[in-house]
C-alpha cells in the first residue's frame, strides 16, 4: 500500500462518489468544496446537499476545504473531479503555482479547452508534472451507481504498472472492481470522446431514432474511437476492454449520462444555453468536440460523428439535416 494520504478536488456528482467510495479503505480523505454551506451540510447531516443527496458519507473521515491550496499542501495524491472547462480558472484563482511531489489523478473525462489538452498533458505542459506521476481513472462507472454501491469497475491508469495496482487498491471495495492500465493517453481520449458520441445518440434520441440506428451509430462509433487513439497513439492496446469500449456503452446508452441527456435536448430542438440551463450540469462532451476537431486538424482522421456534432452545436446545422447526412456515412 502507498503511504501517502489522498484528496479529491472536486464536489460535484464524481467528488462526492469518490469521497464515499475512498472513504472505505482511508481513515482520513482531503476533499476541496466549492463553498463553505455545503461543507457545513455535510458536517451535519452526512450527505452533499446538492448532488447525489442519498449518498452517505462519513463526515468524520473527511477533512473538508474551500481553499483548494489547503488541500495541494496537505495531501500526496490529488484526484482532479471537476469539470474540465474549469480546470485552469479553478487553479489560477486558488494561487496554485506548483505540483511538486505531488500524484496527480484525473477523474475528468475531459479536455482543457483553453490549451486543447488533455488534463494528463495540460498538468505536465503548465506545471511540470512528470508523466509517471500522473494517472487516470476511467469507467465504465457512473457516480450516481456508486453512490448507490452497485457493483461497478473502474481502470487505474498509470506509465508503471506497479503504481496503478497500489492506487488502484485504495479504491477497491466490496462493490468496486478494479482493474490497471499502462495507457495512460489512450484512456483518457477515449474518456474524452465517448462524451462526444453520447451526446450524438442522445440526438438521435432526441429526434425519434429507434434502437436499430443506435446500435449502427455505437458500432461505428467503436471504429472512431480506434482510429483515433492508433494513428495519434499507436501502440499495443485492446480497444474492446472495459476502459475503452465499455465507459463508450455506458455513456452512450445510460440514463444517467449527462451527455446524452445534453444531445436528447439538442435533438428535440433546445439551443445550447437553453439545454445548459435545463440541465444545471456541465455536459464534457460540448466543450470536448470543439477541441477535438482542433486537435484532429494536424492528424486528419476521419472522425465522422465527431464531425456530425460539431457542426450541430457550433456551426448551426439542424440536427434533422446533419444526422441524415451521418446516416449516409455509417455502415
């Protein structure tokens, strides 16, 4: 076992799962809240007042923040949960200038728009951080389901295999299997672009698409996503396990998906702003498509539904019109 202490940054849905689920096998979990009422609710009454209300958390095993510096300083492994649209602004306000000895783990499945990277790639790029010191947590997991422990599987990803299994025992619990990766690159695009899809299919949800179309468009979703990571990544890897293909299923497919739930709106003909007002939850995929189609500039591949979604939420183009001409690409 590591002997170092452990903090999550974060508090939202995948804060507060992380917080319950690590509390487990941690006697004391650093956890940085965005506000002080929320930490006070938690003190008294064991649960977030604001997500996952039915998660019950041990108050006396958390040491709880509002300043995000307190917690960098105390603790040796930080797990990032926020959305990544807020990443950097979230540490520049803190005052956070360094990562110093410092392991930090991505829970974020997201990309750092301001720099059109990865969360792995912007810590190392910004602050130095050595790639070996940075690891990922990939699904197939939602928060709502731990909270509730139902017996799920999370992949910790790191360069050694032998640092991912020690991390990866601190989450390991009675309804969480883990397993451990080497792929800490391939893990995380692919956490990043599975929110794409899924919030292609909740277009197509959205328009009246039945299960037969949904079931092509994850098929050739599957191929996107290997297209992707072997001509920007190559390198030995089954796209079929759990972290790549399985967190794409159930993002895809769940009623819990935010981003599914964010193109379900889009199909039925909400705007953007009034989907992120409906839904007061940031949806990973909506910032992750602009970035990716930036990105992809360089490498060219051929990213069809990446495309299809992009034109829909940034260019303008009607999801009737812009699905029926995806349709025409798939097979």
């Amino acid at each position: 076992m590591l002997n170092k202490n452990i903090a999550v940054i974060g508090s939202g849905s995948w804060g507060t799962a992380l917080v319950k689920l690590l509390s487990h096998n941690a006697d004391n979990v650093g956890w940085w809240v965005r506000n002080d009422t929320t930490i006070k609710h938690v003190v008294k009454h064991g649960r977030n007042p604001v997500y996952l209300q039915y998660a019950e958390l041990d108050s006396k095993k958390l040491t709880m923040s509002t300043e995000m510096s307190d917690i960098v300083d105390n603790y040796d492994i930080l797990i990032f949960a926020i959305p990544s649209a807020f990443v950097h602004k979230s540490i520049v306000d803190a005052g956070i200038t360094n990562f110093d000895n410092k392991i930090i783990i991505s829970a974020i499945k997201g990309i750092v728009p301001e720099f059109n990277q990865i969360v792995a790639n912007y810590f190392h790029s910004s602050y130095n951080v050595s790639y070996e010191d940075i690891g990922i947590v990939a699904g197939p997991c939602h928060a709502e389901e731990v909270a509730m422990q139902k017996l799920s599987f999370l992949t910790i990803a790191f360069l050694q295999e032998e640092r991912a299994e020690l991390i990866a025992e601190m989450f390991s619990t009675y309804y969480m299997k883990m397993k451990t990766s080497t792929d800490i690159a391939g893990t995380e695009y692919a956490a990043m672009i599975k929110n794409i899809i899924a919030i292609a299919n909740g277009i197509c949800i959205g328009l009246g698409y039945g299960d037969n179309f949904q079931a092509v468009l994850i098929v050739n979703a599957m191929r996107e996503v290997r297209r992707f990571l072997e001509d920007v990544f190559p390198q030995y890897r089954k796209v079929m396990d759990t972290e790549y293909v399985g967190d794409l299923l159930v993002t895809a497919y769940s009623r819990f998906s935010r981003n599914r739930t964010f193109g379900t709106y889009i199909g039925r003909g909400y705007s953007v702003n009034a989907t992120m007002a409906e839904m007061k939850m940031v949806a990973e995929g909506y910032y992750a498509v602009k970035c990716l189609i930036e990105i992809n500039k360089e490498h060219q591949v051929y990213l069809p539904i990446t495309e299809a979604v992009y034109n829909i939420l940034y260019e303008g183009v009607s999801p009737i019109v812009e699905m029926r001409l995806l349709s025409d690409k798939l097979n």
